[in-house]
C-alpha cells in the first residue's frame, strides 16, 4: 500500500516480507506489509493474534530471532529534517554494528510483558542507564541520575527510591513505566509498542495510554502502537491498519476507518467489540472461523474462507490488488471498488528470498 509522501514519513515500511523457514514449509509471518510512521503521529496495527504484528513490529529493529528472517521488502527510517538519505533498516545484518547504534538510539521498542523483557538482577537505574552510557557515553553516576529523571517523566512516584529497585519488588503497571522509560533515554524518533498495555488491569491500562500520548505530544516522536484492542485504537490513533495473516487489508485515519469500514475484516473486528446498552438477551457478534494455522494460508484473498461476502471463483483465485476508495485510505478486497494504487507490496530486496544483510 502507498505510505504517504516523504513529508512528515520517519518510518516508512515497504513490501515487508518475514518469513520463519521449518523443516516442512515457509511460514509467511509477515508477507508484502506497507505502513508509514508519521512524526509525532500515532499508528496503531490491529488483528487477532497470530496476523503477524509482532513479528512486523520486531522486524523494524532486526529482533526477530531464527529461523525467522527478514526476506524482501524495505524499512526505511528516515533522518531528521533537512537530511534526505534514509537508512533501510531491513538491509542491516540484525547482530551487525550499525543496527545496534539504531536500537535504543533512534528506534526504541516497548515489550509486552516487562517481567519477561527486564533483567531480575539489576536494578531499575543500571537497566536504564545502560543506553545512555553505551550511546552517549554518559558516566555511571550521570546515567543513574538521568535515569531518575525518566523516571519522573513516566510519572513514577518515589523515583529517587525505585531507581535503585529490582524489577520483582514492582507492579506491573510500574514495570511498564520503567519499560517506557528506558525506550525513551535517548530520545527515539520512533518507539515501536508491541501491546504494552494487554498484561494490565483498566485502569493502570488508561494510565500508560494517557502517557504514551503526552510523550507523543511532548517529543514529536513517531509511534508504531500493535495492538488487538479496538477500544486502545479509538483511545489513541491517528491512522489504524488491519493486518490480517501478515498483509496489511486496509489502512487510514482512525475516525473514517471507525465509521465507513470498506474490508470486510475491518467491519467484523468492529462488530464484535462490546457496546454499552445492548440488551443482555442480544449475542455479540463473532467472526466465523479462525485464523488459519501456519503455512495453510489461503489462495485468493487471505480472509475468503471466513469472509460472509466472498465470492466463489472470485475471491479464492485472485489476490486482491490495492485499492483507493478516498483521501488516505488504502483496501485490499476484489469487493472494493476505486483506483489502483499503483503499489504491489512485492518489493524485494536485491537478492530476494536468499537476502544477504550488508552491515
């Protein structure tokens, strides 16, 4: 799908294949995704579990662990304003020297659980600082209080006493701040969150929202937010795309996405989110089916063996081609009427599936 003009673009995603090779098949986790982070805008990915999220959201920083591999497409991230050459982070060696200067640095990630992603035997202020004195060179003594300071900025009460706190002696939403903060201590123009908020009660969750988007609004960064919660979407997007079994099906800003749905996936993932006021007797809609198991993907459309509008003979022997059915919006669905775009989300490395990263 067509990702904007360069503009206001720091991430800009192309073509993105991710693939897991086995013993008796390829999986394509993520396969042919095109996605642009806006600078200090908010793009949240949704689908169920198992549509590729994370392993889109890992891919951006070269995190995802064999047999999986980035195989084709581009990660561009583009510098700050005034330079032009951006640097194609899908073409960095994922242990090379120049992909660990980006993590942290320029790109930092937000885990979904904390527990799992922080170090039980060192404190808060060792974990935070740590990028700061290997990207910036800062003392131990300047990191710790820095350190403090992030941990100020993500509304830690008692920061001068959790600094020097191990991970298991917090909760788990203050677990989440700390993770926040160490993605913030060199000042990312990108912080990618793969659901950060899942693991945690409503209203630490409405907290950690609520701060993610007076970060956003205070540093003009860009934020790639994965998610499945259509509630965490309404709360804090400005643009929605709907990846279903790693292909981004439709894409644009969150208020059109919520109130004219064009994929059919979009209006069932919407239709199945509980309201308030329904009368108890009325049975939420679900969708039929689920996501099909790994390498037993679809011919045709990705979404036709659940979809209620697919047509035989249609939908399960043509891929559907990108559409524009307004300003901004971008629909894969043979049902979609409106222009081409003009993009095939098959953009591939030089050496395609056999890719070699040059570091």
């Amino acid at each position: 799908m067509a990702t904007g003009t360069r503009g206001d673009v720091v991430l800009d995603i192309r073509g993105l294949r991710t693939h897991f090779f086995t013993d008796d098949s390829v999986i394509r986790a993520v396969d042919g995704a095109d996605l642009a982070v806006r600078r200090g805008g908010t793009l949240c990915v949704v689908g169920e579990s198992g549509c590729g999220k994370s392993a889109m959201a890992r891919s951006v920083l070269q995190l995802v662990e064999p047999p999986g591999r980035v195989v084709g497409g581009r990660i561009l991230l583009y510098p700050s304003e005034g330079a032009d050459d951006p640097v194609d982070l899908a073409s960095l060696h994922p242990t090379g020297r120049r992909i660990r200067a980006v993590r942290g640095r320029e790109v930092a990630m937000v885990f979904q659980e904390p527990m799992s992603s922080l170090s039980l035997v060192h404190t808060v202020g060792d974990q935070i600082g740590e990028s700061l004195r290997v990207h910036h060179g800062m003392s131990r003594r300047d990191a710790r209080g820095r350190a403090v300071e992030l941990l100020d900025r993500v509304r830690v009460p008692g920061s001068a006493r959790v600094v020097d706190s191990y991970p298991f002696q917090l909760s788990g939403g203050m677990r989440q701040r700390v993770m926040i903060a160490m993605a913030l201590a060199c000042g990312p123009r990108v912080l990618v969150a793969d659901e950060p908020t899942t693991a945690l009660d409503v209203t630490t969750q409405a907290q950690i929202l609520d701060l993610f988007d007076d970060l956003r609004r205070d540093t003009g960064m860009g934020v790639l937010f994965i998610t499945h919660d259509m509630g965490v979407v309404a709360e804090i997007a400005d643009e929605v795309a709907v990846m279903y079994l790693g292909t981004v099906v439709e894409q644009g800003p969150v208020d059109e996405i919520f109130h004219d749905p064009r994929h059919p996936y979009t209006r069932a993932l919407l239709e199945a989110v509980p309201r308030i006021g329904v009368p108890r007797s009325r049975r939420l809609p679900t969708i039929r089916g689920a996501v099909p198991a790994p390498g037993t993907r679809p011919t045709g459309c990705v979404f036709r063996t659940r979809c209620p509008e697919a047509v035989e003979g249609l939908c399960d022997t043509t891929v559907p081609p990108v559409t524009v059915p307004g300003p901004g919006r971008r629909v894969r669905c043979l049902l979609q009427e409106g222009p081409a775009d003009g993009t095939t989300g098959e953009e591939t490395t030089p050496t395609g599936e056999e890719s070699v990263h040059v570091d």
